[in-house]
C-alpha cells in the first residue's frame, strides 16, 4: 500500500467526487481512478460505491478511513521531522483566517512563510472565528487568525495576541448621519444593519455592545464575506460596524467613530498538542518561538 493511494482515497471520499478529488491531488481522473481500484484489488473488497452521477464510502470504506488518515498524518510527520533533523521543514500548513483580519498583512507573511520554506505545501481556508477553533482542535487547520470580542479569549487552543482595534460605523456617504463627527450607538437605532452571521464571534462584538447600550437593532442582511457587507453599505442598504482598520477608504463610504462601540482582539491560534515543524516556523516566523 503506497501513501499516495492513501491520498487518493481520502480525497475521493472527502470530496464525493472523483473528478474534483485528481483536481484536488493534481493528477488526472484516469490516473486516480486506476490507483484507488488497484488498492481495492490488493485489500480485497471496495472502498467506493461508484454510480455515474454518485460516489460513496462501502461499509468497507467508512472503517477503512480514519485508519488511513492516522497513517497517512503519522507517515507525512515522520518525514517532516526527519527533513527537521537535516535543517529543512517540509509537511503541510493549513492556516484558517477570519475574512476581516488586519493586525497581520496575511498574504505577505505566507509569501516570506514561503520563500524560506519552499517545501512546504501551504494551503488557506476561510472562516468564522468559532469555526476555526473547532478545525484546530480536530487537526484540520494548523494555525488560523481569529477576532474576537475584547472581553473574550481564545478557548481549547493555544494563542497569542496580535492587536486590537475599535469597531466604526460604516455608512454610505449619502447617509443622513455621514455629516457626523462621531457616533454613539443609541444614533443608530433604527437604522437597517448589515452584520455578519448572527451566533458568530463576529457579529457577537456588536450584539454585546448594542445590549450593553440597551439599543435595539434591525440587522435585515446577514453574510459572512466582509466585502458583500460593505457592498450593501455602499448601495445605501445598511450600515454596519467593523475594524477601523478593515474599512476601505474610497468614495461613496464613511467610516465614523462610535464613542461607546466595542474593540475587537485579533490572535493567532495553534493546537499545543503536538505542533508539527511547519507550524512551528510559522508561529517563529510571525512573532518568536512559543516553545523556546
């Protein structure tokens, strides 16, 4: 049994896919296809119920699978601890990343991340704060860039504070409070909000803050993409609150101060069980070795 055929399994059941798991592992259909039937041949029974418009894992499958990530994680870390011991890391870097992060330039740090060790296959997802938590637990994400509220911290994960920075009303520069110097939250009660997904770390900074305030508010757009809310603002649809230093200064755009808005805190986040070496140079690179 060879590793990549393990590669190949987990991406087809991963995916339910053939052809987006050989565009996920950058081989051809065929080529994939052949390694996994040939693997199913050696084992003796199938992996994969196959249909034209369907694929699923056989009973066979489901217990083969888990198994066969510990293998392939156990064989990819005995590799990148050998590849540490001779001066080079090599392995995987998953990095989760909250859509609005600013304490860190992210692309310019996967850049220098890369060019320092280019054998390192870095991959980058997106999502809520919570979401990434529960990735880093599970060993999904190796390090993800959270925000949240200032009066929380990070839970289950190891983290290092980055920054923090206050929320600004957003609003369309043809708004009638655009003129304002500043803002406090009871100015805008009434107002239509566009906010990020109500339950999220994300929309929960503003939600306490309104509480706290005793100001009711009538959040009519939802969406986890940072850019479609400020779009939104930017037809005059909504307002909305975010990191001053998120807020994209153009035309047709406002950012105001609220004098009694909340801060959000930024961290960086890692599982402390038994980093890999790439986490590890990651976390050296960003902001000194936790581990020294």
């Amino acid at each position: 049994m060879e590793l990549q055929q393990l590669r190949y399994v987990i991406a087809v059941a991963e995916e339910a896919n053939f052809t987006r798991a050989a565009a996920r592992c950058f081989v051809v259909q065929s080529a994939l296809s052949h390694r996994i039937k040939t693997l199913e041949r050696e084992l003796g029974f199938a992996l994969f119920a196959r249909t034209s418009r369907r694929v699923e894992l056989t009973a066979a499958g489901e217990a083969f699978l888990p198994e066969a990530r510990a293998a392939l994680e156990a064989a990819e870390r005995a590799v990148a601890d050998a590849s540490e011991a001779v001066g080079k890391v090599r392995g995987r870097l998953n990095v989760g990343v909250i859509p609005t992060v600013t304490a860190v330039d992210v692309p310019a740090v996967l850049g220098l991340f890369h060019r320092a060790h280019p054998e390192v296959r870095v991959t980058l997802r997106m999502g809520g704060s919570d979401a990434l938590v529960e990735e880093i637990v599970r060993g999904d994400v190796d390090v993800a860039f959270l925000g949240l509220p200032e009066s929380l911290e990070p839970r289950g994960v190891a983290w290092r504070h980055l920054g923090s920075d206050h929320l600004v009303a957003v609003l369309a520069a043809e708004h009638p409070l655009a003129e304002r110097a500043e803002l406090r939250l009871a100015d805008l009660e009434g107002e239509t909000f566009a906010d990020f997904t109500a339950g999220t770390p994300g929309r929960a900074q503003s939600d306490l803050a309104f509480d706290g305030a005793g100001v009711r508010r009538d959040v009519a757009f939802e969406s986890m993409s940072a850019d479609l809310i400020v779009d939104l603002v930017r037809q005059n649809l909504a307002v909305t609150l975010l990191a001053s230093r998120y807020v994209p200064r153009e035309r047709g755009l406002v950012a105001l101060p609220v004098v009694d808005g909340p801060s959000r805190a930024e961290y960086l986040s890692w599982s402390d069980f038994n980093p890999g070496p790439a986490a590890r140079a990651f976390l050296e690179l960003v902001g000194g070795d936790p581990f020294a």
